[in-house]
C-alpha cells in the first residue's frame, strides 16, 4: 500500500461463469496466466508479462458476492485503492453492474496444517466452511468465528476494515494519503471499531480474498488460524488448490 492515488473500473464480462471472479490482466494473452507473492506485508499478483498488481484482495473477496459473475478489471496503475479498507465499497460498485445473487461455490481439499513460528492455520473436513480465526498481539485480542453457506453470510466480513497496531506505525511509514483507510488498534485498546471483533472478520475478509485469486470456489471444511497474514493465507491456497 504505496498511499498513491489510484483507480480502477470494471466490466462485466460473463453472468454464467464457471469459475467466477475477477480477470485480474484483461487484454493480456493468457490473462490467468500469472502467479501470486507476497511482499511487504502487501499481495501482489505477477503476471507472466511482466505486469504487477499489489492488493487485489479486497476485490476478489467483494466478487464472491456474485458466484456466477466474471468482471474485467481495468486500471491504470500497478496497485488497487484502498478505499475506507473493507470490501463493502468495491461490493457497492458491482452492484451497479451485475445482481448479486446465486449460490457460492464449494469444493473439498484435503486436510493439512501450516505453520510459521508461533502462528498458524489448521483445515479439517467438513459438510461446511467455518472460519475461526484468532489475533493475539501486542496485548489485544480478536476473535472471530463464522459460518459461510450463503452470500448473506458475507456481509459483515465484507465491511470490516484493515488494521494496524499502533506500535507498528512508525516501522510502516504509512503515506498520509491512507488515513482513514482502516482502523488504528490503539496501545490502551479504545479502538473505534464498526462492530465487536472487527479485525479478526477483517483477517477473514483477506483470507477470502487471497485464497479466491483465481476464482470464486471456496474450500469447504473448518480453518483455524492464529495470527494468519497473507504469507499463510497463500501457503494454504497452494494446498487447496
């Protein structure tokens, strides 16, 4: 998140995709055809080109919203906005273009653990998906469990924001341009925050999103993460996919 302005458009280019989402390189040959890092705490989709884009995973979290829906995206830099750091306005803007209804699309991986250090993401099997997620950092504590059957049960992640705490805010060098894009965890815990647990459904909305890059089908089971981040949250697309 460079704090540049930025903007973005899209297209709606299908209403009875298989796959779903968002093409990330419309235009390009082979648009699919790129792969996914992580970078400075940021998410960044590298196409086989030589085209970056960094943060898109907001985005891919709000197409969900819309199963059967495949949108092109057009922007002229190499990042996305930020906007007030959810989802709910990207969702907004889609609505404008496509109707968000039909039912979201599940598949089963098999079971696995990830770990890095004292964090980590544990899947089991199961008839749905459960998400429970833990942030246990720096004397504050979030948590979040959800169930995910239909796209009603994605309306309260898609409006949590993005976070940072305050004691990671000089080591970040955020531009000012990014203020009031998501919330400050503050050291003596009077966060303003949308509703109870915010940033742990935050954590939720940036697994949804990292994990759907390349479509909309969600992986059915129960995930347990414990101070995830996007460097996970992309191991464990590798074991689904």
């Amino acid at each position: 998140m460079s704090g540049r302005q930025c903007s973005a458009s899209l297209e709606l280019l299908r209403t009875s995709s298989s796959s779903g989402g968002i093409c990330w390189f419309y235009g390009e040959k082979n648009p699919k055809d790129f792969k996914i890092i992580y970078e400075n705490r940021t998410t960044i989709l590298i196409h086989s080109s030589g085209k970056k884009l960094a943060s898109p995973e907001h985005l891919s979290a709000a197409a969900l919203a819309f199963p059967n829906c495949e949108f092109a995206l057009h922007t002229p830099q190499n990042e996305l906005p930020l906007l007030d750091g959810s989802a709910e306005l990207w969702k907004k803007e889609m609505c404008n273009i496509a109707v968000s209804s039909g039912n979201l699309n599940f598949f089963s991986p098999k079971e696995f653990e990830i770990a890095i250090d004292n964090r980590y993401l544990k899947f089991k099997k199961s008839d749905e998906l459960e998400i429970e997620y833990i942030i246990d950092r720096f004397g504050q504590k979030f948590s979040a469990n959800v169930k995910i059957k239909t796209i009603a049960d994605l309306e309260k992640i898609l409006s949590a924001r993005t976070f940072i705490f305050e004691q990671e805010l000089s080591a970040a060098k955020l531009s000012e341009n990014l203020k009031g894009c998501g919330v400050v965890l503050l050291r003596d815990g009077k966060n303003d925050l949308r509703f109870e647990n915010e940033p742990a459904y935050h954590k939720i909305l940036d697994f949804l999103g990292d994990i759907t890059l390349y479509s909309n089908a969600l992986p059915c089971g129960k995930f347990t993460i414990f101070n995830g981040g996007h460097e996970l949250h992309h191991k464990c697309y590798g074991y689904c996919s």
